[in-house]
C-alpha cells in the first residue's frame, strides 16, 4: 500500500531533486501527510518512481518534448521537477465522470489489447466513430480493431468508494481488547480493507433495482469474503456473530476465495448455497488461485431469481433460485467472515448501476477469424462480411444474402483476423488505466490544464479528459527496444 510519507533510498535514481528534497524534508517532518487524509481532501494524487519512493501532490504539467514531469505538493512553495524516465506511474485522484455512464454501450478492443468504452455512432469501409464523455469523437482505424462488445447500458447509482463516511462498517467490541484478529474495516487509497474475523463494509442510503449490475475489483484470500446483495435489514453484531446475521437476511449472496466461487440465499435462518462455474477444466479455480486482484461482476434479476457472476470479463458463474419469494431488500453489503491471511481483503473500484438485463456474450477474439464474425443477443451467429454501420443498423454481407441487423441486437462483433493491423510501439507511450484492466496507449505529447494530449495509429491526434484514469504508466517498454520493435 502507499506509504503516508516521502522516502526517497535512492537519490541516485531520481534526478533533479537536489536541495529542494533537503528543504521538503524538515517540512514534512511537520506536515506528514497520510494516503487517507490525501485522497479524503479529493486534492491529491501520487506519483511513484521506478525505486518505489512516492509523494504525494498533483500534476502542474508533464511534456514529452523536454522529458520532464512538473509536480506540486501541498505542503512546498515551489513545485518539483522530474525527469520521466524515473518514472514509474501516477496514481489519480478520482473524479466523478461528467457524463453518464450510461451512455457507454459499446466496449472496443484493440489489437494493442487497449479497451475504449463509449457509443457506436457510424462504421465506414476504414473508420470507427465512438462517441465518448473522455475524449468527444474518437475516429478508429477500423484494422486497428479486434472486437466491439455490446456492454449494455447501465444507469450509474453508486461510484466508489471515496471515504468511510458512506459505509457501517465493522469494529472491534470493547471485549475484544486488543485483539488483533478482531474483524474492522479500514480505507485506503479509495479501497475499503476487509481484515481479521468477521469484518463487514454496508452501504449506507443505497436502492438495488431489480435489475442490477455490480462491478467491483477484489483480492482474493484463503478463507472467502463476498458480498450480499438485496439486504433487508442492517447488520446488528450485539448479540450474535456474523454469519448468524447474515442468515436473518432474506438476500442473495456471492462469495469467493482462492478455492472456489459460489452463489446462495439466505432465508428462514438458513444459508443455501448453489450456482453452476461450469469449470471442468479448473480454469476458473486456477484464476482464483494465482490472480493477485480479480475484476467482479454480477448480474442479478431479482424478478427472475437469477444471478450471473462474470469474473475478469469472462462468464463463471450462474445461479437459479428455485424458491419463487424472492428478497424484497435493496442494501447490499461485502463481507469478510473469516481470515487466515495476514494482508487484508481490497475492495475498490465498485460500480452500481441500473442493468437493461443484457449479458455480454463470451468473445473469441483470440481465436483465427476468417470472417468478420456476429454474435448476436439470442446466442445465434453469423459470419461473412461487415460493410457498414449508419442510424442504428449493421450492413452485413453474408454467402446467401445481405442483412440489415439492427445494432441493439448484437451482441459481439469480431473482426477477421486477416484484416488486423497493430499500433507501431512509440518511445514516449503512456497508458492511461480507466480501471484494473481497461486502458488506452497514447504516444504523449503533455499533460496540463486537466487533459492529456498525444497521438495513436489506432485513432490519430486526441485530447484526453485526465478525470476519466485512476492511472497513467510511463516507461511501458522498459525491458524492450523500441526501435528495434519498429524496424
């Protein structure tokens, strides 16, 4: 986790700081910041060089052009200077989207292995156009694509977390003393921490539709944690334990460890879990066991009684439940009932939002295509060739006869594989991250007054709203050269 003060064990490594570190140090001494106190002002980000060290700030500007990173932090009259090649990455404070989430209904992958989320407004013979909240219309190279995934739209109802101040959340009993295997939730970094025996984080003063889509990163530990889901009480531990309050529940419930992922229902005191992985070939459970975070997503219809749990963007889990009284609660909780481990459970990076009952369907991309390739809502498919896409309507050219498909039934499009053509490797990329996984590579020119500037093969010259990153990475091909790459 992020240390809350600067310490720099290498000055060898990072240029340019010279006697304004020694100045920064006696004011430090008075002014320690901590990562809590930071990212609760919603004032700072971190900057975090190639040995590690870190501090605490902002960015004043960073330009291509002179290799240089200019860095504010609160507590020092002047900014600091860095050269980027001592970089590593920055870590961003984060910003509320100015747009709604909502209106991103399509996820295109690049062959680069980037992923940019927005609305499909037209498709020609060379050119994408994705309208996005981050960067206006962004024109792609149509070679440069691999996939286009029908995402669904989600109406947005919760975003985070940026404090504790929204949550009850477990604590040590005065019996516990001093016991440091307690169950408490401590935040971080804009993460919540789940650690020790019987730990729980509840939302406060949150509705779950019935339709609900919940997006959430997680590490994962030995003994399980989760997450209830349509609570209809709050969790009152004075006279019992954990578990027994979640049994008084009448809710849905999803739980993962290192082992396993399962689904269940509590009702009438009783726990029961179910739930198909469908994991014949322990692929899942060899994920679950090595992956240091895990990207979480459910799709619950309450109405229906069904939940699908999509672990790392691909299906892992269906439940039924058989019973037909449904939960009639809308809280939801994540939970830690039991921990063996000695670092705690992450929780970050949690969306809530409205579902329109849509699920992704699995892609193929990796796989040879010989021909642009349609999955549509239904399961069906089709193959031949993609021509066009205008108002709504993909002009689909196939061995017996054209169609006009309608583009809010489909679910996947996968480009031929023959067609595909990849971004050359620049010496100043940077990626930006909108999430663990989700990001877009841009060689950079700057960033100031809140965007970042640069330019691809895969979409040309482009303006990017700094709000829309949790990170940038710098140095991204350290351990390759370049140039050779390109030749």
């Amino acid at each position: 986790m992020i240390n809350s003060k600067l310490e720099i064990r290498n000055q060898k490594q990072i240029s340019n700081l010279g006697i304004c570190l020694a100045s920064f140090f006696l004011l430090a001494a008075f002014t320690a910041i901590s990562a809590d106190d930071a990212k609760a002002s919603g004032k700072s980000s971190v900057i975090v060089f190639k040995n590690n060290d870190l501090l605490h700030g902002g960015i004043s500007s960073i330009a291509a052009s002179d290799g240089k990173a200019v860095w504010q932090h609160q507590d020092s009259k002047q900014p600091f200077t860095f050269n980027l090649k001592n970089i590593k990455e920055i870590i961003l404070d984060p910003v509320e989207p100015k747009t709604s989430e909502a209106q991103q209904t399509f996820a295109v992958a690049l062959t680069n292995g980037d992923t940019l989320k927005g609305s499909v407004m037209s498709l020609d013979s060379n050119i994408l156009v994705l309208r996005t909240w981050y960067a206006g219309d962004l024109k792609i190279d149509r070679r440069m694509i691999r996939e286009m995934i029908n995402s669904g739209s989600s109406q947005l109802i919760y975003r985070g977390p940026d404090n504790l101040a929204g949550w009850r959340v477990s604590k040590p009993n005065r019996d516990d003393g001093d016991d440091e295997n307690a169950g408490k939730v401590e935040f971080k970094n804009n993460t919540l921490l789940l650690s020790g025996y019987e730990a729980y984080a509840e939302k406060k003063d949150i509705k779950l539709p019935d339709l609900v889509r919940i997006d959430y990163e997680t590490t994962v530990s030995n003994e399980g944690s989760g997450i209830i889901l349509y609570t209809d009480k709050q969790i009152d531990m004075k006279d019992g334990s954990l578990e027994s309050e979640i049994r008084r529940f009448n809710a849905y419930g999803v739980s993962i460890s290192k082992y396993e992922l399962s689904a269940g229902r509590s009702r009438n005191n009783e726990w029961q879990s179910a739930g198909d992985s469908g994991d014949d070939n322990g692929k899942l459970r060899k994920l679950l066991n090595s992956s240091p975070k895990l990207k979480v997503t459910i799709f619950s219809n309450r109405k229906a009684g069904m939940i699908n749990v999509h672990v790392n963007d691909t299906p892992a889990l269906k439940y039924i439940d058989q019973d037909k009284e449904f939960p009639k609660g809308s809280g939801m909780c994540f939970i830690l009932t039991d921990s063996s481990d000695s670092r705690p459970v992450e929780i970050s990076n949690i969306r809530v939002g409205v579902w329109d009952g849509k699920l992704p369907a699995p892609g193929v991309a990796d796989e040879v295509i010989e021909k642009d390739t349609i999955l549509f809502s239904n399961k069906d498919k089709t193959t031949g060739v993609l021509k066009l896409l205008e108002k709504g309507n993909l002009q689909f050219e196939t061995e017996f006869a054209p169609l006009t498909i309608p583009l809010d039934r489909v679910a996947n499009i996968i480009t031929c594989s023959a067609n595909r053509r990849q971004a050359k490797r620049e010496s100043n990329d940077i990626r930006a991250y909108f999430s663990a996984e989700d990001c877009i590579t841009i060689n950079i020119s700057e960033i100031t007054g809140g965007k970042i500037r640069g330019r691809s093969e895969n979409f040309g010259e482009v303006s990017l709203d700094l709000g829309a990153f949790e990170k940038i990475t710098f140095n991204i091909y350290d351990e390759e050269t370049v140039k050779d790459e390109n030749k």
